[in-house]
C-alpha cells in the first residue's frame, strides 16, 4: 500500500482534517491499540517512576510497518501522555526513523500508576488516534477532582473557561481568556500553527477528542474551540497555549448534560 507523506513541516489543513469534521474528532478516539487498520507497537510498557527512558513504538499496518506519515498540526505524530486519574499530562513529539521506528528521548513518569498514551498520526489521508496503557511501578495515590472547575494558573498566567451549560451532541464553543497576574490581557503566540491546543478526555474511559481552536485575534488573549462532546459525563479539558513566548498548561473539569 502506497503511503504519501507531507514533510515540509506546515500544516496543510486539507490533509490533515480527512477523517474527522469540522469540529475534530467527531467520534471518541484512542480507545483502542488499533483502528482504521494501524496498530500501536511499544517497545516497553513498564517504567521506573521519576527515571527518564528513551522510548520507542512503530505503527503496523498489515503486517508491515508504516514508514510514511502526513504532517498534522505542524507535527508528523503528537503523542500524549495522561494518568489515568486524569493528573498528570504531557504532550511530545516523537522522531520517526526511515525504518518507521517513532523515538522519543527522556520520557518520565512522575508518579507511580496507570498512564494513558495516544498517538496522532495521519496515514493517506486519514487521522487516526491510537491508544495504550502504561505502568510506572509502585503505589499509586490518587488525587481528588472537582466536578467542575473553570479557572486555572500556570507561571504567572491566569486562564478561565469561558462557556455556558454544555450539551452531548451539540456543537459547543469553549473560549479561554488568558490573563497576566495584574488582570490584563495576554499576546498569545502561536503554538502548533495556532493559538492554542486543547485535548478533552472523558472520566471512565479517557475517550479522546482532539481539536484546535478558531481563528481567534492574538491581542485578544483568547483561543477559542468548537467541539461535540459525544455523551453526557465529566470531562477533562487540558489546554496548552503561548503568552508572550512562554507555554502553559492548564486545567479544567466541565459537565456535560444530556
């Protein structure tokens, strides 16, 4: 099967949206090690807590491994990390290979416990988002959420959710105004070819939506989404955006409702 590959390192949004509308990944992602006919391979699935590992993992397709991979987002592959009580995250991207080996360096868990890792990647025209359980050995503590939450803080910076109640199934914009610790409003840069990335993981099964924002005005310190949440329930909202040069990440708990 031949496999074309955009290595230029723009986003070309025509092939990197084929599979999904035009609100992201309609239907829940990374719920599986294999869909759309690829399988997630890791090389380990065992770790240290606290100790840096060079992680590796290839995409098989029919036996083979995929070797060529579409530029979304800026990025040939994102993979995200998450425990699994939804409190810690990260957001890598991996090296490919020419043998269709993905390498990442340094990869730690902080903390003892079950770790979700999805992959993105597009492959002909098709993004498909891959999913896999990792184990950091010991005893794991998990921490207390809130039901709903819609400020959050990182270096400085102030962020809050800015929405109404939110429905399963309907097209919902969440808008995130990010301000400095004086009250005024944030220059957001661009990060990934936008102003922000916002991934949403759904409590019980971390279903994955995966979607980036509106055009939105850089001065006016917002990102904004338009997302379908699939079913009612708790999500976790995870954005990460560039004020003045500096990349946070926040967080955030919204309801959706039937």
């Amino acid at each position: 099967m031949e496999h074309h590959s955009n290595h230029d390192g723009h986003d070309d949004s025509r092939n990197s949206t084929r599979g999904m509308d035009a609100v992201g990944h309609a239907v829940p992602a990374g719920l599986s090690l294999a869909a759309n006919g690829l399988r997630l391979v890791p090389s380990e699935t065992r770790f240290d807590p606290g100790e840096r590992t060079n992680w590796s993992f290839r995409i098989v397709e029919d036996g083979s491994v995929v070797t060529d991979f579409e530029t979304a987002h800026g990025q040939r592959a994102h993979l995200i990390v998450v425990r699994r009580d939804l409190t810690r995250f990260q957001h890598r991207h991996p090296e490919l290979d020419s043998d269709g080996t993905w390498r990442l360096e340094r990869l730690a868990f902080p903390d003892p416990g079950v770790y979700r890792a999805f992959v993105d990647v597009v492959v002909d025209g098709r993004a498909t988002t891959l999913g896999y359980d990792l184990f950091a050995s010991g005893v794991d503590d998990v921490e207390p959420r809130p039901g709903s939450s819609r400020r959050g803080a990182a270096d400085g910076y102030e962020v809050e959710l800015l929405a109404d109640g939110v429905e399963a199934g309907e097209n919902t914009e969440l808008a995130f105004e990010v301000l400095t610790e004086d009250g005024a409003v944030a220059r957001l840069d661009r990060y990934l070819g936008a102003l922000g990335h916002l991934v949403a993981l759904r409590e019980g099964d971390l279903a994955y939506l995966h979607v980036h924002p509106e055009e939105t005005a850089a001065e006016s310190g917002r990102a904004a989404f338009r997302v379908r949440f699939p079913t009612p329930g708790r999500y976790r909202l995870f954005l990460q955006t560039k004020p003045a040069g500096t990349l946070i990440t926040t967080r955030f708990d919204v309801r959706v409702e039937a």
